[in-house]
C-alpha cells in the first residue's frame, strides 16, 4: 500500500476508494449545485451541504478539480447566511458556529 501520511485517506488505495465514491454517487455535484441556491430560501440546505464539505473537503478525498472553488462557494454563502441571520436577529451562539464553520472552510481552502 503506498502510504504518504497517517490520516485514513493518506494511501492510495483509500484515495481510489474515494474517487469512486465521488464517482458513483456524483456527491460533489450534488453538493455544488445545492451550494448554488439561493441563501434567503435555502439557507439551512446550503449550511448542511457546507458541512458535508467541511468533512469531506480534503485533498484525496474531494474531486481534485472541485475542491478549491466549491471551498470557496461554501464560504462565500456562509457568510451571506451569517448576514441574514445577523439582520434576523438570531442568536448569537448560532452567529459564533457560523464563525467557526467560515473559519474552518477559509483553513482548509488554503491547502
């Protein structure tokens, strides 16, 4: 097995693994055009896909051609969320997760 770090999608047979999951179920895809709508009607479908994002966004596992600019999408509609949210007064440990999601998704787009 040809391992280049300790992480489970560190080898090659997890990143093949991977390709063919993205392949099959066109998860990537899915996750872009949701990440597409509109903030104001979709908002918590465009959070829940940024989180799959979150987890699964890592070079390896995540399409190599997507990833930095569907990273970039999910931030860029965090922050919209984070703004409606903040007009809409609502609370603000629901603002600081926001935070922490924008802040997660900014790290991970910076590899």
């Amino acid at each position: 097995m040809g391992d280049w770090g300790v992480a489970p999608w560190d080898n090659d047979y997890a990143a093949d693994w991977y390709h063919h999951l993205f392949k099959q179920t066109k998860l990537a895809e899915y996750i872009g055009e949701t990440l597409q709508l509109n903030v104001e009607e979709h908002a918590d479908t465009i959070r829940a896909a940024a989180h799959i994002l979150g987890c699964l966004g890592r070079v390896y596992i995540w399409p190599g051609e997507r990833l930095s600019s569907d990273l970039s999408l999910a931030v860029i509609k965090l922050k919209e969320i984070k703004n409606q949210f903040q007009e809409d007064g609502y609370s603000d440990d629901l603002i600081a997760e926001l935070d922490k999601e924008i802040a997660a998704l900014e790290q991970r787009n910076r590899y």
